[in-house]
C-alpha cells in the first residue's frame, strides 16, 4: 500500500536518512589538517596564558598585591580549564555525536 503524502512528510520528520559519512566531501583532509592546527595553536597560547598566570600569581603573592593574586589565580584556572576543553574536544564531540545517534 502506497504511503499518502503527508504520511511520508511525517516518516521524513522521524527518520531523514542522514548519517556521517567519512570521505564524502573533497578537501575534508586539509579541513581536519586546519581544525588540528588551530588545536595546537590553542593548546600553545594556554601554555603561554598558564606561565603569564602564575607568574602574576606568584609576583602578587609576594609583593602583597592581593588583586593581583587574585586576578593570576583566577587566570590559571581558566588556563587549566582551556587546556582540559582543548585536549578533550574530540571526546566531547564524539561522546555527543554518538549519544545524539541514539535518539529515535
């Protein structure tokens, strides 16, 4: 028995038939090669936040400027958790694609 049209519409809504397909689209290499490089240039500039950070950190912390120890504290946390976000993005992304594919 043929589905009417808006049978099929509501079939369309529930199961498109998209999946992610590796090697579909030309260039996705050099994509990837992008995507990780400017992932290494942000685990780089976290390394150089880290060092700026704890350095004011520690200066604030022995000239007395609690501002300063505050403000070099609080920069290495966000530093740390930069890195944590930049290392685990994969992970992240994977974890949620493949969560997301169990939704029916």
């Amino acid at each position: 028995m043929p589905m009417s049209l808006a049978d099929h519409v509501v079939y369309l809504a529930y199961n498109p038939g998209v999946t992610p397909a590796d090697g579909g689209l030309p260039g996705l290499s050099v994509l990837k090669n992008v995507v990780n490089s400017i992932n290494l240039f942000g685990i780089v500039a976290v390394v150089g936040a880290l060092a700026v950070s704890l350095g004011v950190w520690a200066w604030g912390h022995h000239t007395g400027g609690h501002q300063a120890e505050a403000n070099g504290k609080k920069g290495a946390v966000v530093a740390a958790g930069a890195a944590l976000g930049l290392g685990a993005a994969n992970g992240i992304v994977a974890f949620f694609s493949a969560l997301g594919s169990q939704v029916h």
